[in-house]
C-alpha cells in the first residue's frame, strides 16, 4: 500500500465519521449546522481528491464502506457528500 492509499483510506474513514456526524445533526433539528458541516465535508473532499487523486480515494471510500459494512452500518448508501 502506498502512502496515498493509506493516507486516502484514512481520509475515507473520517468522510464517513463526518457523514454520520451530517446525519446526527439533522436528525436533531439542528439542519443549519449539518449544512455547514456537509458543505466543509465537500471543501475536505475535494481537497483529499486534489492530492491522491480521485480514483485512489474512490478505491478508499470502497473499502472504508466494507470495513463498516462488517458491523452493519452502511454509511455510504445514503451519504450527503460525493466524491465524482
């Protein structure tokens, strides 16, 4: 593995913490604040995206969403963010 595949890959697992921390807030009533926080998870995106390159953290958003898979909790069905 490649320093930018791990360092992708760690990206991936924080997108998804982030998509779940989006999900928390608006589940809560407080949807000004997931806005804001899914509109920086956009800005951390492409910024990741700009230094690995896209298609690695694809790959890494693939694994990252298997290793949740695992314990039953497919975040990246429905996350608000997008990395294409």
């Amino acid at each position: 593995m490649t320093g930018h595949d791990y360092n992708a890959r760690m990206a991936a697992l924080w997108i998804m913490h982030g998509t779940a921390c989006v999900k928390l807030l608006r589940a809560n009533g407080r949807a000004l604040h997931a806005e804001n926080f899914e509109a920086a998870l956009r800005e951390f995106v492409d910024i990741i995206a700009g230094e690995v390159g896209r298609d690695i953290l694809t790959e890494a958003m693939d694994w990252a969403s298997g290793q949740v898979s695992v314990y039953g909790n497919d975040l990246q069905s429905d996350a608000p963010v997008s990395i294409h």
